[in-house]
C-alpha cells in the first residue's frame, strides 16, 4: 500500500435524475476537485468507477478523486476495487458524504466511526472490514415536519439552498485539501462548523 497517495470517494448516485439531490453532496464536492486538479472523469479499470487523477498542490501527494456508478447502497464494492486497483489503504481515504445531523452550510471532518444509518458508509465499512477512514460530513440538516427521511434526502435543494450550495461545496473542497496537506487537526479547527 502506498502513503504517498489519497483515495477521495464522493458518495452519490448516478445518472441525471439524481443529480441536484442532497444525497450526491459528494459527486458534487468531487466534482469541484475534479475541475482544480483540471481533469476530467474517465472510467476506472476496477470497474464501477470513474476516476480522476493528479496533485491539488505542486509537489503535494497524487490524489485519486473516485465517483462510484453504482446507487449508495452498493457503493462498498466499487469503493473497494477502486482502492485496491491504486493500492489505497483505508486510513489514506476520504469520503464524503451527506449528514443529516448537521445543519445544512456546515460540516464535520473526523476519522472513523459508525455508519449514523447512512447507507453508503454501512456499505462501504462491510466492504473493507473497518471504518478506519476519513469522513467529510457535509450537513443538509433533517426534513421538514413529518417529510419521510428518504424522500428527504433524494430530493432537490430548495431554492434558498442552491443560492449557498455552491460557497458549502467550494468549502468543503478546501477542507479536504487542507486534510490531504496537512492533516486533520488543522482541517477540523478550520472546517468544523
């Protein structure tokens, strides 16, 4: 396994009907990485992932964004091959991810822990036997009322929202360059809101 290279996972589904929901917060915040790093996705070798390779600064670690193709509760698969293929070791990956216990426009960096019922990271933690990983968890807050969780979740930002989106997702790319460079102590007493 190398320590000289970052596997970043943004969790998502595919396909253009998921694209604006909250849970492909992920997809989003890779896909601000994949434009600074000035690459476009091209599709894995593993199988089940695009991928998109380079350094976020000169002479820093290489850096493979991941955007696994398969719906979140499978994700765990494609996670796996993508980082077996580039010999990532789990504690040298960062997902990223939708949390609905943080308020939305804010985020939690942290290494390890449970799924909290989140569906990609139970998926991903059975695939590789740990949850000994990094975590960016970008807030989107709880439904409104009595709105089911799921709905919630797989449906599109509200107005309001899509007017701060794009400031929380350039945020939280910064944070997982300020994590990648250097390290989590800094990148939580910068980022965790």
């Amino acid at each position: 396994m190398s320590d000289d290279v970052w596997l970043v996972v943004g969790l998502g589904n595919p396909g253009p009907a998921y694209a604006g929901n909250r849970h492909n917060i992920g997809y989003m915040v890779n896909d601000e990485l994949a434009s600074r790093l000035r690459g476009s996705w091209k599709s894995n070798k593993a199988g089940r992932s695009d991928t998109v390779e380079g350094r976020l600064t000169m002479g820093g670690p290489r850096v493979i964004l991941c955007r696994p193709r398969s719906f979140m509760n499978e994700v765990g698969g494609p996670v796996k091959a993508t980082a077996q293929f580039f010999k990532v070791a789990p504690e040298r990956m960062i997902v990223i991810h939708d949390e609905l216990d943080i308020d939305f426009d804010t985020m939690r960096l942290k290494y390890g822990g449970g799924d909290n019922g989140h569906n990609g990271l139970k998926s991903i933690r059975g695939s590789l036997g740990t949850g000994d990983f990094y975590r960016v968890r970008v807030g989107i807050g709880r439904p409104p009322g009595r709105q089911d969780v799921a709905d919630f979740v797989l449906g599109n930002y509200s107005t309001a929202e899509r007017k701060v989106l794009p400031f929380q997702v350039d945020t939280a790319a910064d944070a997982i360059e300020c994590l990648i460079d250097e390290g989590l102590d800094k990148a939580q007493s910068r980022f965790n809101s």
